[in-house]
C-alpha cells in the first residue's frame, strides 16, 4: 500500500471496524510511521470526546404515552396470566425493539464516523494552508531574490556602457595598509559626472559598520558620497554621482563608518586614488 492509503484506513480503525487483514497491515505500518500513530491517536482522542459532546434529550409526548400504554399492556398480561395460568408472548414487539435499537446504533455510530471524517478533512486542511503559506513565502524570497539580481545586472549593463564611453575618466584605488588585498576603480563622464564605483577584497563590514565613499578636492572639506556594503568576497557595485566640485582634480577615498554614515571620514582609510 502507498501512505496515502494507509492513511484512509485510520479513521475505521480507530472505531475498529477494519477487517484482521486490514488491521494487521495497519498495525505494522504504524510501528514505522509517527505521522500515521499520531494522527490515530488524535482520532481516537476526538472519538473519546464525542461522549461527552451529546446533550440530553426528553422524550416526546407520543413515546412518553407509548411507554407507559406498554406498561399497562403488561400489567393487564400479567394479570390474566395470573388468573389463567398463561403468559402471553410478546415477540413482534421485541423484535421491533432490537430493530429499532440497531438502527439506532447504526445512526449512531454513522454520525460518530461523520464527525470523525470531518475532524480528518479539518486537520488535513489546516495542514495544506501551511505549506500554501510555505510555499507563498517561498515564492516572495524568490521574488525579493529576482528584484535583486535585476538591479545588480541594471547596475552592470551601465557600469559597462560607462566604461566604453569616449568622455569617461578612470582612476584606480589602492588598498592601504588596513586593507593591503583591496582595490578598486572609480569612472566617471567628465561631461554628466555620472560615475561607477567598483571594488574588491575589501574587508568584510561588522553588522553595525559600512564602508562610505568620500570625494576630496584639491583645497576643499571632502565630500560625502554612498554607503554601501561588500559580499563575502569583498566585492561591490554601486553607481554614483561625481559632485561639480570634484570633476577637475579629486581624491576618492573609502573608509568605515557608522551603519548611517558620517558628515566627515574617520580613519583609517581603506582605499584612495592618487593624489594629482
């Protein structure tokens, strides 16, 4: 049998109703499967708790007056029996109360199985809205995941057409002495000041730190420009914008600051063009 077949087999036989076959295969199942167990013991828990659910019912008129036409009839028998010696037999009427009974239990134990599959198909349903909602989240990361691998490759493509444009100016960033591996290349149009940062083998930023780019001119307070953070290999991509002061003769510089960044740089340097 497959598990889902098994598991169509749990409701009988937590009203034991399965035939010995059945139970058996059950049985053994079971003894290998925790999913298959608990859910049995969760039926027969609800099972147990139907006892308690049903409320109690006065008779009717009409079987409070045949009840007691009953009785009557059976004080009047036993009096004539009385009196002659006899006993009148009272088959049909028994035979009609063992039917009525079992159609009684048969409704019963109908209804049981009703409430019991409905607890089944609840559980069951609750367990699918979970894994929609898994799936849903799944689905959202991915998403998130896609927006992101758009922007890098968006940030790409103009770092590109940056770097093959006639009027643009490169400078290359040395690492310092705090990051000797590091490198890095700033290009920007001499004509828009439009410009691409890229580094390398930065060192990796603490949770509470980012790197911040800085624009010095020649006699001027130096500039504040991004934040921005390096994946594990120390890499970044950012674009960025070269202020008008800065087009002629400036220092690039990258230091580590505050999560929110600065209004000055703070030392070390990490990375810096050349001085003109």
């Amino acid at each position: 049998m497959e598990h889902q077949d098994y598991q169509q087999l749990l409701v009988p036989h937590s009203l034991n109703a399965l035939e010995v076959s059945e139970a058996r295969e059950l049985e053994a199942h079971l003894e290998t499967c925790a999913e298959c167990r608990a859910e049995l013991i969760a039926l027969r828990d609800d099972a147990a708790l139907l006892a308690y659910t049903a409320e109690p019912v006065e008779p009717r008129p009409e079987v409070r007056a045949r009840i007691l036409e009953s009785v009557r009839a059976e004080r009047t028998v036993d009096r004539a029996g009385a009196m002659n010696d006899k006993v009148v037999p009272l088959k049909p009427r028994a035979n009609w109360n063992v039917w009525t009974m079992g159609l009684r239990i048969a409704a019963g134990l109908a209804f049981i199985a009703l409430l019991i599959g409905l607890i089944v198909l609840w559980r069951r349903d609750a367990k699918l809205q979970q894994e929609v909602a898994q799936l849903n989240r799944q689905l959202n990361t991915q998403q998130h995941e896609l927006v992101r691998d758009r922007d890098v490759l968006a940030r790409q493509r103009e770092a590109l057409a940056l770097l093959n444009s006639p009027d643009a100016k490169h400078l290359e960033l040395a690492g310092s002495e705090t990051a000797q591996n590091a490198r890095g290349s700033f290009v920007y149009d001499q004509k828009t000041g439009k410009a691409v940062f890229l580094a390398d083998g930065l060192p990796a930023t603490p949770p509470d730190k980012a790197y911040e780019l800085w624009f010095i001119p020649k006699g001027h307070s130096p500039v504040p420009g991004r934040i921005f953070t390096v994946d594990s290999s120390g890499h970044a991509l950012l674009p960025e914008q070269m202020p008008a002061d800065a087009m002629g003769n400036a220092v690039i510089a990258i230091t580590l600051e505050p999560k929110r960044g600065s209004a000055v740089p703070t030392l070390p340097i990490f990375l810096s063009s050349p001085k003109s």
